[in-house]
C-alpha cells in the first residue's frame, strides 16, 4: 500500500541501465562543489570565510546524522542528507535537467516532484512526471519498490537542491542501478576546496573509473549491510614519520572497517583514541601563534594565511594503502589569518572526508571491493 508521506518525492529507478554500461569505457559528469560560481547555491556576496565557516557547520551536523538508528538498522533518513558536491542530471523523457547532491553515503535517487501540497522550496521548476512518457509508476510489492521502502521521508528537508543521487553501494544508488546485474566501479577527482582557477571535476563511471600508471594504493573497501556506506580501515595515522597506531586490536575502534570515506562531509574525523595521540605531535611541529577555533572551540588553529609554514608530512595508513597527504588536505583557512586542522576527534562513525581527499583520483572498484588512490592535479 502506498505510504501518503512519500507522495512528494519521486524516486528514480533508471530504464535500460545495460545500455548505459555498455557505453565504451563508461561516462563522466561534471561534479560542482556547492559554494563554487558555477553552483546554483552560490552566493557571490558571502566571503570565501562564510562559505568555509558554513561547510564546517555542515560537517558537524552531518557527522551527527551518518549513525545507525536506534535499532541498528541502515535509516535512509532524507533530513540528514546535505552534501557539498552536485551534479547537474536530466530525468524523464523529454530530459529534464536537476542539480542533485552526489552523496557517497546515500541510497536514494530522488527528486519532488508534482502535484506536491508539501514541498519544501526549490529554485527549479519541480518535476512532472506527467510530462515525462518514460514516467511510470511502480507497484509497491514490486523489487525495485522494495528497494526505497525503508525510507523515512516523513521528515522535513530544508535543503535547497532539488534532489539526492545516491552513490552508495545501496540497491538503489546509481552505481547499483547501472551495474544492474554486474557490480561496476565509479572514480572522482575532487578540487581543492580554495581552487580558484577551476570549479569542477569529474564523476566517472564505469571501466574509465579504473586507475593506471604509477603511485596508485589499494585498501579493501568493506561494505556493511547494516550500514550501506564504504568503508575501509584506517590502521593509524603517521606526523613527520613517526606512526601512531588506532590503539588496542581488541578495541571496536581497530576493526575492520573502523572509518567510512564520504564525499559529502569536508573534515575528517578520527577515532578520538588516534587524535589524542596525533595532536601532541601536530602541535609540536608548527612553530607559529595559535588561534582561538572561530567555530567549535577544540580545534587545533594558527595564526596563519596562505601555505602553512612547519606543516608536518601525514600519511593516513589505510590496510594496505599508505596515502601521503598535502598540506592542504589537513589544514585550511578557516577565518581570515586563522589556519586550522580539519582532522578532528569522534566518538561516532569515524569519516574520511571530502578536504582529504582532494587532489587525489579517488576510484571504487565494486567488483573487487578495494579503493584506490592516486595523487593528481584535479584542477588538470
Ligand atoms: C532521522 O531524522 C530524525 C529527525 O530529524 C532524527 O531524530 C533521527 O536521528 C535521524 N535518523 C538517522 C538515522 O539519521
Ligand atoms: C544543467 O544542464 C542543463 C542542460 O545542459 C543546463 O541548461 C543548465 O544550465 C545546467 N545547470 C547548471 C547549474 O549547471
Ligand atoms: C520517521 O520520522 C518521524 C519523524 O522524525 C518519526 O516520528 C517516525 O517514527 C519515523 N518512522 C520510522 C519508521 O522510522
Ligand atoms: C591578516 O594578515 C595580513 C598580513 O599580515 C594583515 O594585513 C591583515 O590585517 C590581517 N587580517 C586580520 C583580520 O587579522
């Protein structure tokens, strides 16, 4: 039966996801970061301190949503979902264009659609389905319809895109939907937060999605049924050379698949255990006045504009993949003249994000489950 609450969202379950596959090599799409000119979001009278300040904000709040509920059962929970890159896609027949979130950490395609008494604002015409003749509705004791089903969408959204692309290893992601029977692999390169020179990159699938060459590690990606997000394991983490370890093998914090990478939250948070031992030895290295955090008040800040001087070298030990950081994927202007450390503690679901991982070719292969890195200029 159909649930009253969902009538305003339209789920996408894509047609003829075997053509897409098939296309030689896969395809890209260009991903825009929110706060970027070329994003619908923009603001061009915020600060480049506004826009970090609220990206900080937004990674506090999504860090508290990406848990389990109380039972322990994987909630697709819309409310949580807020995300700093999109892609712009087209529904329907004739196409229809959205700007949606692309979220490594949600199941969901979705979009509102009309009629819709209920619909929180968006800037974009909403979706008609009537307008679309590819547009059909599913019986719900159908299997694409039990895919969506677990969705709580009796929350309200206040976000301002017109919808989520699920990236997830969920059945009803998009990287499930084109796989279709085969499991696929997708890749993304991500721009510095800052780049000023080039605001978008690409979101690849498909055998493209693969990486070649040289200066490429590999770590399993775990993926958890009760979780449905990609994680790995993060063994520990080295300052300058010296390695600290996630403490105690019997700790939960050391097991398999302790961390989850997601390209939707910008700070990177460690198992608190990890951070106490890394911040002594963060802080010893750079030789400059602190700085009271303008934000949360227990971060570790400078003051400092431009490249950090005394930054230490971090590589993040992942099972089997050491990755050697930039400066920039650990530190970042966060005020004016105020330079902090965006790797902060948890006590929750530990998560790699979105500032880490820029500059990298980022790629998840689905059929072998590992995930790969490569260092790259993403702005080239
Ligand atoms: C879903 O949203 C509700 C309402 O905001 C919140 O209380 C709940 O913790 C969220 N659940 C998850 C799993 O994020
Ligand atoms: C999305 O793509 C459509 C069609 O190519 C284009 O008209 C529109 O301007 C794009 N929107 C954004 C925000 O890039
Ligand atoms: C859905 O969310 C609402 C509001 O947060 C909550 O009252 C309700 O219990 C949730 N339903 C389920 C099935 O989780
Ligand atoms: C930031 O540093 C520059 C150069 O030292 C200085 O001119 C400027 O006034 C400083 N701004 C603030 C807000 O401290």
């Amino acid at each position: 039966m159909a649930t009253p609450s969902l009538s305003w969202f339209c789920f996408v379950i894509l047609l003829c996801s075997a053509a897409v596959e098939a296309l030689e090599g896969g395809f890209s799409v260009e991903l825009i970061h929110r706060d970027s000119p070329k994003s619908p979001f923009y603001d061009p009278f915020e600060t480049p301190f506004q826009r970090v300040g609220k990206a900080v904000r937004r990674s506090i709040a999504r860090v508290r949503g990406l848990r389990l509920n109380d039972e322990g059962e994987p909630s697709a929970n819309i409310t949580r979902i807020d995300g700093d890159y999109l892609i712009n896609v087209t529904i329907g027949t004739p196409p229809v264009s959205i700007v949606a979130i692309a979220d490594t950490a949600s199941d969901l395609i979705w979009t509102q659609c009309l009629p819709c008494d209920d619909c929180f604002p968006q800037e974009a015409p909403l979706f008609n389905p009537r307008a679309s003749s590819t547009y059909a509705e599913v019986d719900c004791n159908s299997d694409e319809c039990h895919v969506v089903d677990r969705t709580n969408c009796s929350t309200r959204v206040f976000i301002h895109t017109s919808g989520i692309v699920g990236l997830s290893p969920g059945d009803a992601s998009l990287v499930s939907q084109i796989g279709g029977n085969e499991r696929t692999h997708f890749a993304y390169c991500l721009v510095p937060f800052f780049s000023t020179s080039k605001y978008t990159s690409k979101l690849t699938f498909g055998s493209d999605a693969l990486l070649a060459g040289q200066g490429i590690v590999t770590t399993p990606l775990i993926i958890k049924s009760e979780t449905l997000y990609y994680h790995v394991t993060l063994e520990g983490t080295s300052i300058n050379g010296k390695k600290f370890e996630v403490s105690g093998s019997t700790e939960p914090d050391a097991e398999p698949g302790n961390m989850i990478i997601d390209s939707g939250t910008t700070l990177t948070w460690l198992p608190s255990n990890l951070y106490r031992q890394i911040e002594p030895a963060v802080s010893a290295a750079i030789d400059l006045p602190r700085a009271k955090d303008p934000i949360s008040g227990y971060n570790l800040c400078y003051r400092s504009s431009g490249v950090l001087k005394g930054a230490p070298s971090i590589t993040m030990h992942f099972t089997g993949a050491d990755v050697a950081l930039n400066w920039y994927n650990a530190f970042f202007e966060l005020d004016e003249n105020i330079t902090c450390f965006s790797f902060v503690p948890t006590d929750g679901l530990p998560v790699y994000g979105n500032m880490a991982q820029t500059d990298f070719m980022i790629s998840y292969d689905l059929t072998l489950d590992t995930l790969s890195f490569k260092p790259h200029d993403c702005a080239n």
